[in-house]
C-alpha cells in the first residue's frame, strides 16, 4: 500500500516525544510541553531530551558550564563567517558552517557530546553574521548568562526583561517527534554518516514554507491582509486560488496546536496591542469557527509574531526555530542509531518495461522517440 507523504507511517521506537494529534497534546519524556515552557529554562529541557531525565542541580550547573564554553567560535570561523557573502539567507549560513566544522572536527567524539556542541554554537553563527550584514561589531558570548539570554545579548548588545518568553518559545519548538526535518536527519544518520551532515540535511528540510519555513511567511501574509476586516475576503480569496494559508495546518494535529495554544496567551498578555497579532487572532476566529478546511492554527502563526516582537529579522525565523529544534534533531538521531537500520523505502513503480533503447542517430527531431 502506498502512504502517499509516509502520513501515519511509523519508523520506529521512540521515548523522546509523545504527540497526541486527536486530543492537541505534547509531551517530552511525558512531561507536557506547557509545563516545561513555563517552569524549566532551554538548558534543562535540552538535557532532558539529550539524557532521558531531569538534571539535578549539579548535573544542570555542569551543564550549563559546558554548554557556555562551547558557545566561541575560531578566529578562523569568525572569519570565515567575515567573509561570507552579505544577504545569505539564514538556514544557509548554518548550513555553510555546519558542512564546514563537519570536516574538521573530532570524528570519534560522544553522539551527545557533539550535540550539545551543535546547539551551543548554533546562536553564535546567527549573531555573528548579522552583525557582520549590519556592518556592526559582534558581540562576542559571555559564560555568566543562560543560553536564550547570551543569544539575545550577542544579537542586540542588551539584555531583555521579557527574554523568559522568548526561551519559553524555544523551549515549545524544540522537539515534534519524526516531522519532515527529523525524518531527513534520520535517513541521513541511519547511513551512518556523521552528525554535522544530519543537520545540515534537516535544515534544508526545515526550510521550506510548508514546514519551519513557514514562519517567515505569516508576518507578510498578515500584512497582505492589512487588517481585521478583510479576513474574510482574503481566506475565501486564498481558498479559490488554492492557496494555504500560512501558520494554518498540521499533519498530525486535528485540533488546536498547544504550542499555538500557549503563544498565543503570551501575546495576549504582553504583546496584546501588537497589529499583526490582532488580525492573526481575527484570522484563527474566521477559521476555526467556519470550520475552514479543518485547519487550526500552528505554532507558526503565534511563533513568527513573538519573534518580530523581539526585534528579529524576518528572515532569520526559520534559523530561530532550528535554533531550538537541534536539539530534538540531534536527540532522535542518538536514540535512532543506538538500533540502527538503514532507512530505505521503496517506489510502486508505474512505467513501462523493455523498452527498447533507440539509438540518437533514429531518434525523431521532436524527441517522440526518444525515452
Ligand atoms: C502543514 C501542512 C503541509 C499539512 O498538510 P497535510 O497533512 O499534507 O494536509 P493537506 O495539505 O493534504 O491538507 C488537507 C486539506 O486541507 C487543506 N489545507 C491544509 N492546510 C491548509 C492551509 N494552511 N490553508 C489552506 N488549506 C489547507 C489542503 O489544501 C487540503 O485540501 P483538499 O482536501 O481540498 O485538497 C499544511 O497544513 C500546510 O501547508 N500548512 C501551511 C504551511 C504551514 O503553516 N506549515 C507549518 C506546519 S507546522
């Protein structure tokens, strides 16, 4: 039978992440996803994933550390993300690095070892090569703060009262069981290539508008609509032209996203006076109450405008989300080659067979002939 999409497909075991799509549930490692993002910080739902369990306080403390050592870049890195060309989307100037420090680094380091490498930096080469488009000074990282502020100081020089709501966003769009970009980490790592590769291959994955990609769609469709009154022309106009509707939509979800759910309270009560977020809700209300297609909002929606908010460039969003989602990419690779098998699934093949091979010299001028 052919799963067109591989929807509902099962590829293996995993205790990292239960996705309950009929009732709107997340958990990590049974914990929901709410509760982490209210009460833990980026590190401990990071070690959580990567170990199975929930630091305690010394274990959280040497982690930390470690973590924070492994935020500074080479000279040689910092100038190479000098030297790259100005106006490169995001995703790929991760994906520049990763290839790069993928071929010069320890082969034979610990899986979870060079994870916690990955995610440390991933906020450094985001930093620094705005920095450098902004024709400004990086900032190098410090050590005294925790992950999400570091990174929010390295962008903007400053530190933010309301940074606890952004590491609260990270903290939701870290980990979504096997979604496109984990499965492409996973066919990836199950060849037995190295890790750097697996991520590079999931972020292509996660860059496209119908998965992470999204994000960076929603701010300029919101400002397509302009504002609350014209919801409704441009969903019916959206839905004539067979256009999706960005931030709209799930595989798994058949109901309310949580994450969608818990942004969309935060913007509420912090950002309530923001104008995207006024005809994002208006658009959610048009929706779900008609019943549009069966769609609900997805953390993308919500995501994109806490993240214009905080003074990211739009651009960068999907990397924003990447930021996060290492570490359930690296997390599921860890646990996926601990009992690999090589990910290879096959094709109904519908062609013809036999065809008889026509040499180019009796081939038609209109290519008829040709196969
Ligand atoms: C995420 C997504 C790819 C899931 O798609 P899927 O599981 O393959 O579901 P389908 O695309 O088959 O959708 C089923 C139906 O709902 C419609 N639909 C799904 N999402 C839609 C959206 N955002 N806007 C308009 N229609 C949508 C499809 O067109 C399809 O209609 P049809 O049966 O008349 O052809 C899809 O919802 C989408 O493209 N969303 C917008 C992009 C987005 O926000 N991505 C981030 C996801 S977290």
């Amino acid at each position: 039978m052919i799963r067109k999409g591989l929807e509902g497909v099962k590829i293996c075991k995993s205790s990292i992440c239960f996705l309950d799509g009929e009732n709107g549930r997340l958990y990590y490692r049974g914990i929901p996803v709410e509760e982490l993002a209210e009460k833990s910080s980026f590190e401990e739902t990071a070690y959580l994933l990567w170990f199975g369990k929930l630091p305690t306080k010394i274990e959280l403390e040497n982690f930390r550390k470690k973590m924070a050592e492994c935020r500074e870049l080479s000279d040689e890195s910092v100038r190479m993300l000098h030297n790259l060309p100005k106006g490169l989307h995001y995703i790929d100037v991760l994906k520049i690095f990763l290839s790069i420090q993928g071929s010069t680094d320890e082969v034979d380091e610990d899986l979870e070892d060079k994870a916690i490498k990955i995610a440390s930096v991933f906020p450094t080469i985001l930093a620094y090569y705005y920095r450098y488009s902004q024709g400004k000074e990086i900032i190098r990282p410090r050590k005294d703060l925790s992950h999400v502020e570091n990174f929010y100081y390295m962008m903007f020089g400053d530190t933010n009262g309301k940074v606890h709501l952004l590491e609260s966003t990270f903290i939701l769009l870290m980990e979504q069981d096997i979604n496109a970009s984990t499965f492409a980490a996973l066919v990836i790592a199950s060849t037995l290539s190295d890790m750097y590769s697996s991520i590079v291959g999931a972020l292509g994955a996660l860059k496209g508008p119908l998965h992470g990609g999204a994000s960076e769609k929603v701010p300029p469709m919101l400002e397509e609509i302009g504002n609350e009154d014209r919801v409704e022309a441009f969903v019916q106009k959206c839905l004539s032209e067979k256009r999706k509707i960005m931030g709209f939509g799930h595989r798994v979800y058949r109901t309310f996203d949580p994450r969608a759910v818990y942004l969309k309270k935060v913007l509420q009560e912090h950002f309530s006076e923001s104008r995207l977020f006024k005809i994002a809700q208006r658009l959610e209300e048009y929706i779900v109450s008609n019943r549009i297609k069966n769609i609900y909002p997805n953390v993308d929606l919500y995501s994109s405008i806490l993240f214009e908010e905080f003074g990211f460039p739009r651009n960068m969003f999907t990397a924003l989300f990447a930021t996060a989602r290492v570490v359930g990419w690296t997390a599921h690779v860890i646990e996926y080659v601990n009992d690999n098998k090589l990910i290879r699934p096959t094709s109904e093949y519908v062609g013809p067979l036999n065809v008889e091979y026509i040499s180019i010299e009796r081939r038609d001028e209109d290519g008829q002939n040709s196969c």
